[in-house]
C-alpha cells in the first residue's frame, strides 16, 4: 500500500469512537501506521473515495484495454475501484450501526451486520479475483468472462449463435478456453480466493448467505455463535467480528492493487510480497 493512500485515507469523513480492547487486530500501512479494525474502516472509505491511486499505470494499462471487448464496460482498474467503493459503504454501514445506541437499533441488528458484510465479501472478493492472478492473459480471461456474464444477465441472453453480444468478444472467449454459456458463481470466486490467499472466508460467507435467505440452520448457528450482547462494547466487539472476514480481503485487495501499478510486469518481487501475503494469514 502506497504512503500516498494514507494520506488520502487519513482525511476521511469517517471517524467512529474508539474504545481500547474492542478490536484486537491491527492493519500496517506503507507510514509504519498501525489501524485497529476500527479505525481500518475510516482509513478505507478515505482510501477508495479519494481516488485510488494503485489503479493507475504499470500492469493496469494493459489489462484496461480489454474493455473494448466487452459494451459499456468499466476497465478492470475502473471495475476493481467500484467493487471497493460498494464493499467499503458496507463495512461503513455495519460499523455505524454498531455505535448507534441499543434502544434505536433493529431488533435482529446481527441478522443486518451479516446480510451487508455478505456483500462486502462478495465485492473484494471478485476484485481479487480479478487481479490476483499474474498472468496478465488469465486476469483478462476472468474479465472478460465476468463481463460478458454481466452484459448477458441485462440483456437476458446467453453466448449462443443467436446472441447480440458481440461476436468478436465471443470468438476470443472460445478460443481462450472460456465456455460463454457457463455461469461464475460467488461461490467460485470467493473459493478461488480463499485458495490464493490462504483465508477460510468461504465458510463465513455461507453463513452470511444462509441469513441472507432466510435458512433456519443459518439462523440456528447465528443464535448459537452470536449470542445477544450484553453492553455496548459486546455490541461493537460483535459487529467486528462479523466485519473481520471482510476487512482481512480490503486488506489484500489494497495490496494486491499496488503490486499491480507498482510493476509493468510480474516480478520476484511481486512474487514474494505476495507469499508474505499469505504467509500473514
């Protein structure tokens, strides 16, 4: 992560009450600035909204060129900061919700926690999956793939012969080995992920989505796992909690993002910051 992030970061609107001991990890940025979750948060929000910077040159170049492939898409560098931006506004949320006192919360506030960190994981979890791999033909692979899946769940059409997507795109796809008519799950991304990074968020997730939809054994687990709390700090401690699967994939996800602006091509370097990455876990 880039000094110039934290600066950017250190402006943020966002600032939340700090209470010793309710979060006990902590994040280190390029400054030798140590965040606890809490603040991490803020430090996000101000990170993605003051025009993120690791999504500008170096590997990012290039792989923004295959949007003219894909209609009306944003550029990798342009689709990873909004995942970002969608993911930071819910992890805002879950933790404001969090310092609002008990008598003004919802009844199940937990059930609210779950359903937003869901779509936070969701979001840094393609952004990851979008940009982890080094090779820049298998991150163009996993774009244009997710981006003629999104084109085609507008339009309600599939790949086939009588798609209106266009044949160009189709063509590169096929001959990429990527099947047009096949679906990318969350389930993929967030398991492919996990696999790179080393992390268990998939297990957390489908708890989240199991709440989500309203599966009793999620709701069961959920009452068995997050008892009522008892004192606002019980009620913050939880809340991070459930944010921590989230806020460990911003913090790779910032990481990854710098490895790619920092270096025009794949390095040892990157190669070794990205063991360290997953050797942290």
């Amino acid at each position: 992560m880039t000094t110039s992030l934290c600066h950017k970061a250190a402006s943020s609107r966002a600032t939340y009450p700090f209470r010793g001991g309710l979060a006990e990890r902590s994040v280190r940025c390029s400054g030798m600035q140590e965040l606890s979750d809490v603040q991490f948060v803020a430090w996000f929000a101000g990170a993605v909204d003051g025009g993120w910077e690791p999504l500008e040159g170096g590997q990012w170049e290039a792989d923004d060129a295959w949007a003219s492939l894909v209609p009306g898409a944003p550029p990798m560098s342009g689709l990873v900061a909004d995942l970002a931006s969608t993911a930071s506004a819910m992890q805002e949320a879950v933790l404001a919700l969090a310092f609002v006192p008990e008598d003004e919360q919802p009844s199940n506030v937990i059930a609210s926690h779950m359903v937003m960190v869901r779509s936070a994981i969701e979001c840094l979890a393609t952004g990851l999956w979008l940009c982890l791999p080094k090779d820049s033909e298998e991150r163009a692979k996993r774009y244009l793939a997710l981006g003629y899946q999104d084109v085609s769940d507008l339009l309600g059409t599939s790949g086939g012969p009588r798609s209106p997507l266009p044949k160009e795109g189709i063509r590169l796809l096929t001959e990429m080995g990527v099947d047009v008519e096949s679906r990318i799950s969350a389930t993929q991304i967030i398991r492919a992920a996990d696999i790179e990074l080393g992390t268990d968020t998939l297990m957390m997730w489908r708890l989240y989505s199991g709440v989500a939809h309203g599966r009793p054994w999620a709701r069961n687990v959920t009452r068995t796992s997050f008892p009522a709390p008892e004192s606002e700090g019980a009620r913050i401690s939880q809340a991070l909690r459930v944010l921590a699967p989230g806020i460990e994939l911003a913090r790779s996800l910032l990481e990854v993002a710098d490895l790619r602006r920092r270096f025009p091509h794949p390095t040892a370097l990157e190669s070794e910051r990205l063991e360290r990455l997953r050797s942290a876990r």
